[in-house]
C-alpha cells in the first residue's frame, strides 16, 4: 500500500477547447510522472505550461482528455483518497466574509474531522500557520501573504498524508516565503508527502527533494535535486585575504596536480539574504 | 454526507445574509406592503381586508420570486469565480453535495423573507380586523375573518414555491457559463411555470378548437413545468378558509415535493458534469 507512488500519471493529455470556434489548446501533452511517498517534490515551469492544470486533473477537479492517474493509490473521485490530502490552489480566495478561524473550522468539518477534535485541529493548523491572532479578523481584510497563510491552514488542518501547495508563496514577502519554507520542512519531518508548485527557484532548491520540469505541457526534466544540480568534476573553494602573490602560489601548486582555476571573483550574497538580514519580518 | 450538506448551506445561509441585496429586497418589500396601508382610505370599506391582503401577498410573490433567481444564481457563480469551489471539491465533498448545500442555504433564506413579510402582513390584517369587522356589521354584511392558520399554511406554500424556483435557478446555473445567462433564463422558467395554467384551462376546455400539433405542445408544457399559479390562494386561505377544499394544502405540498426531488436531481446530475 504504502510503496504506491503519492501521486501517479500516465500519459496524461488535456485540450481546452477556447474561443467561440473551439481551438484546442493543448495544456498538459502525454504527461508521465510519479511521485514518490514522504519526499518534497517539486513541479517547476514557466508560466502557462500546464503545471496547475495537471495538480487539478489529478484532484479530480477538471477532467482529462486521456490518459490515466492514481492519487495515493485510488481513484482520485474517491472520497477515501481526497480526505487524505490537503490542496492550496494558486491564488487562493476564501469566503470574504467568514474569519479565519471560522473557515479552517469549516474545511476541518468538511474534511472529515471528527466533531470533537474540530476545535484542536482548527487551534494546531493555525498555530502552524502563524494565523492564531490574526484568526479572528474576517478573510476579507487580509493581506495577501496572510491569505496564503490561512490557504495553508486550512489544507493541513485535517492531517493530510499527501500536501498539494500551488504557488504558496505567490505575493508573500521573502521573509513570509521563509517561514512557509519552513513549514514544508516541518511538515515532511512528519513524513508527509509534498507537491510544491513554485517559481521561487532558491526555495524549491533549498526544500525540495525531487523536482520535475515541465515545459509547453510536457515534462523536459526529472530527477534527484543533487543529481540534477551536480556539475561534475567542478569544485569551489572560498578563501580570505587573497593576495596576488597567494593567488598565483595556489595556482602553480594545484596546476602541478594537473587542476586548474576556472574563475575568481568575491562571492556575492542573494538579494534575499541581505533583504532577510534587513527587515524584521511582516506586520502580520 | 448530510453533515457536509448541513455545513455548506450553512456557510451559504450565512454569506447570504452578510450580503446587502437580501436586506435591500426585504426592505423594499416591507416598504411596499406598509406603504399601502394608508391608501386604504380611498374607503375600501369592507373590502380593506381583501385590499391589504391582494398587496401584501403580491409583494411577497414578485420579490420573493426575483430572490429565488437571483440569490442562488449569485452564490453559485460566486464560489465558482471566486474559485472557492475549487478548494471546496478538493476536499472528500461530492458535487452533488455542494449544490444541495447551495440548494438548502439559499432555501433558507428564503423562509427568512417569506415568514418575516408574512409576519407583517399577518400583524397589518389583524390591527385591521377589528375596525373592518364592526363597519361590516354595521351594513350588516358577512364580516370577513384572518386566519392565522391560514396565514401559516400560505406561508409554507409560497416557501415550497420558491424552493422550486430557487431548484430551477441552480439547474439552468449547472447548465449555463455565465451569471447574466442563468438569470435571464431562469426568470423565463419561472414566468412560463406562472402561466401554465393558462395551457391547462386550454386544454381542459372542451370548447377550445386545437390542431393535433398545438394540443401537444400545450400537454408538453404542463408536464415539464410544475404550474406556480397553483399556489397563490392567500387570499382564499387566510379569508375565507371555509372556501379551500380540505387536501388542497398538503396535494400542493405534496406536488411540490416531487418537483424539488426531480429538478434536484436533474441539477446535481447536469453540476457533475461541469467544468469549473
Ligand atoms: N479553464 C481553462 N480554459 C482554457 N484554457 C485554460 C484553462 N485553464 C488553463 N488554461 C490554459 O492552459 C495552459 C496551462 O495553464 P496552467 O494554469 O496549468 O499553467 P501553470 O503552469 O500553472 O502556469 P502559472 O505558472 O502561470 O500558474 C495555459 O495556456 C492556460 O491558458
Ligand atoms: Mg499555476
């Protein structure tokens, strides 16, 4: 049971038909994936290719043109399957008028949470999402890092086996996407299986196990984040106080081993961690 | 699945409630029926009863009607634009499921504005009564008399009715891609379902010279849309409830029933099948 892949596509194609005239657009073409059980997985592209198209075949929220899927197994129309997942859609938008808290606790009754464990459940999945204060304010006004925030809450608050995350850190500053980055982490230490949906390429390389790419529709890389990212036989070394004498020893001294200097230039700190270093954190 | 059910058409009742446009027709309406009290004394004599009755119940069927469109038509297209349905049918929720929540939230409202306009229509006709009765005695004529009873088994009639039309509404809303469609179209069911029975009196008038082709189409009409105009006997119930033949209440009740099962169905099966 639990060997089955999380999350299984065979040969997966979906044709919008748009227009008056009926064209089809063809957004996911003859798609084959597998997601292991227990791992962060990463599905990455440009914009339009079809990656959140097919997260929503595969929830059973659109259906295919052909092909085939599992979800944990089942049949993704099966409520068994679909009570042990948590989703996020991308930009996601919640009923204005209710308060966070009065949503997670909709989506906890929904979801199948036992009526005594409603309360907990709803208090756990908004402590996780640093929402406990906040909970009490109608969605309507909240920011829209906040609204993703409440967005993971409300997919957690059951204690899914399988998280699909789409973009959760859309319009979140990168302190906010940090402490999102966080909670994948959390979250698969308590082995949960993650599907994350990002553009945010220094996050899903710091979080992500696995990562697929797809492009137009089709799947144009998948592997091991190391395997994938390893450029073999390549090596960095940082140094301080390099003089132009020690330079050239160093490079003498690894040339007699056959070994030679590609580049040197001062390494650069990201954008984000200076940023991170700077501001305190959001206001929410 | 019923505690699903019950959750939706919660949070639906609710949405609905915290939005301004059944707050603005409710008060429209009690506008419109408190606004007639006056006229009646262009000297209806006793007649005012009668009067007061035809407006109110009037009001209550035209804005009533126009809520039963319009407000589940709104919250279906709201939660599919929104793309709140998305997150809802991702989780173990039935499509099926999700529109009986819409179906039943909506309806609720709608006992909301029906048995609160019929409150004060109840109130205005019982303040009324004593002073319209002793005129009428005084031209020693029948005093007319309000049943509360009556007034109730109204209420609950028109409730039926509108659950009807609120059915409607979300099948042509399964059915249909845009909120302007779905309320057009749904207002012509309902219109079509009003006059009905005009094709019924047609085909039962033994009188009436009708091709082969006609007379089909006019059965046809009757049998797929359940005649509305059936349940507008207020004025019989609450003033002269001697008049109503005893069973007329529950064969309405019943009928209308029946016509919520089917078209229920028809729009779970069309809501299905929709892309969202
Ligand atoms: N309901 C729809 N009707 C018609 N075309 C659609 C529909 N949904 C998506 N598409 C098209 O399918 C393609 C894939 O869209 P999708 O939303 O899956 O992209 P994405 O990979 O998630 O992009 P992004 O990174 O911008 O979120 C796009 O070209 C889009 O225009
Ligand atoms: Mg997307």
């Amino acid at each position: 049971m639990t060997d089955q892949p999380a999350i299984s596509v065979r040969d997966l194609t979906k044709d919008f038909r748009v227009g008056l005239r009926g064209v089809k657009l063809r957004a996911v073409d003859n798609l084959t994936l597998s997601i292991p059980r227990g791992q962060v997985y990463g599905l990455l592209g440009p914009n339009g290719c079809g990656k959140s198209t097919t997260l929503k075949i595969v929830l059973g929220l659109v259906p295919a043109t052909s092909g085939s899927f599992t979800l944990l197994g089942h049949d993704s129309a099966s409520p068994e399957a679909r009570a042990r997942i948590g989703f996020l859609p991308e930009a996601p938008y919640f009923h204005r008028f209710l308060t966070g808290r009065e949503l997670v606790r909709y989506c906890a009754r929904l979801s199948g949470v036992a009526a005594d464990r409603v309360d907990a459940a709803t208090d756990e999945a908004l402590e996780l999402a640093s929402m406990t204060e906040a909970g009490n304010r109608r969605v309507g006004t909240y920011s829209k890092g906040m609204l993703q925030r409440i967005g993971l809450a409300q997919a957690v608050v059951h204690d899914p086996e399988l998280i699909v995350l789409d973009e959760p850190t859309a319009g979140v500053d990168p302190v906010g996407s940090a402490a999102i980055g966080k909670m994948i982490q959390a979250m698969r230490q308590r082995g949960k299986t993650i599907v994350l949906c990002s553009h945010l390429l220094g996050q899903v390389e710091q979080v992500c196990d696995r990562i697929a790419v797809m492009d137009r529709g089709r799947l144009v890389l998948e592997g091991h984040i190391d395997e994938v990212l390893a450029q073999r036989g390549v090596h960095q070394i940082s140094v301080e106080g390099l003089t132009p004498a020690a330079r050239q020893a160093a490079e003498e001294a690894l040339s007699r081993h056959g070994a030679h200097v590609l580049k040197v230039d001062p390494p650069r700190q990201t954008l984000e961690d200076l940023f991170r270093r700077l501001v305190t954190g959001s206001r929410d | 699945m019923f505690s699903r059910i019950f959750w939706i058409a919660r949070v639906t009742f609710l949405e609905a409630l915290r939005q301004r446009f059944l707050a603005f027709l409710l008060l429209l309406a009690a506008a419109f029926i408190l606004g007639s009290v006056p006229l009646r004394s262009i000297d209806f004599g006793h007649g005012e009863l009668k009067f007061l009755a035809d407006l109110g119940f009037g009001a209550l069927f035209l804005f009533g009607s126009i809520l039963a469109v319009v407000l589940p038509s709104q919250l279906l297209y709201g939660e599919i634009d929104n793309r709140t349905a998305l997150t809802l049918l991702a989780k173990p929720v039935g499509r099926g499921e999700f529109l009986l929540g819409k179906f039943f939230g909506s309806w609720a409202v709608l006992g909301v504005f029906t048995f609160a306009l019929t409150a004060l229509i109840g109130i205005i006709l019982l303040v009324r009564e004593p002073d319209v009765v002793a005129r009428a005695m005084a031209l020693q004529v029948v005093p007319p008399e309000v049943s509360v009873l009556g007034l109730f088994e109204h209420a609950l009639l028109q409730w039926l009715r509108l659950g009807i039309i609120v059915s409607v509404a979300l099948l042509v809303g399964s059915l249909a891609q845009t909120f302007l469609y779905t309320v057009v179209v749904g207002s012509m069911a309902v219109l079509a379902s009003q006059l009905v029975w005009i094709a019924q009196d047609t085909l039962a008038n033994p009188e009436a010279v009708l091709s082969t082709v006609m007379r089909g189409a006019l059965w046809l009409t009757t049998r797929i849309f359940p005649n509305l105009q059936g349940y507008n006997i207020g004025e019989t119930l609450v003033l002269g409830q001697s008049m109503v033949l005893p069973g007329t209440v529950s064969s309405l009740s019943l009928s209308a029933a029946v016509y919520l099962v089917v078209i229920l169905f028809l729009a779970c099966t069309a809501f299905r099948r929709r892309e969202i």
